[in-house]
C-alpha cells in the first residue's frame, strides 16, 4: 500500500515539474531571444506596440479617439458627476481605504 502511493505520488510530482519545466523553458527563450531577430509577427506586433506608446505621449491620452468618441466620454462623465457627486480626479483616481485595527481586551479567568 505505502509503496503503491510512493509510486502514484512520484508520477505526479514528475508531470507537476513537467509542466514547470515546460513554461519556464518556453518563458526562458523568449527572455533570451532579445538578442537574436524576432520573427515577423513577433515583430510587427512589437512595433505596433510601441508607435501607440509614442502616439500616447503626443497626445497626452487617448490615442485615435474621435470627436464623437470624446463627445460619449464627456457625457458619460457628468452622468457619473451627477449620480456620485464626484468631480474630475475623484471619478478616476482609486480610493483610499484606512482600517483601523480594534483594540480588544482579553480577560484571563484563573
């Protein structure tokens, strides 16, 4: 019985670190690969990547976005301002949450 679960124990622990292995190899030649060409996908993808970047930062927000687009945003926006109260940052910026730990006393019976 202990040998049987030895051995149905063994074959999983190989086939968890297979797969391990398998994704961590697959990560590694991508990593290692930044010195060689990439492929043509790989590429393009990549270079479209970052003109949308640099189109960001010229624009300083959106990229592509049309006066109709802009338009939608703006009225979705004093929707949320009226239903919230909010005001520009507040809508987007993440709230703060602060806990306060409670002070508890234990008491020791004897």
């Amino acid at each position: 019985m202990i040998l049987q679960r030895l051995f149905h124990f063994s074959s999983v622990f190989r086939s968890a670190v297979g797969v391990q292995l398998r994704r961590n190899i697959g990560l590694t030649a991508i990593a290692f690969n930044k010195t060689k060409e990439l492929d043509p996908v790989q590429k393009l993808f990549v270079d479209k990547i970052r003109e949308y970047a640099t189109k960001g930062k010229q624009t300083g927000g959106l990229v592509d976005a049309g006066p109709e687009f802009e338009k939608d945003m703006n009225e979705e926006v004093t929707k949320l301002q009226r239903w919230f109260g909010a005001s520009g940052e507040e809508l987007i910026k993440f709230p703060d949450f602060k806990f306060e730990a409670k002070k508890s006393e234990v008491s020791v019976k004897k």
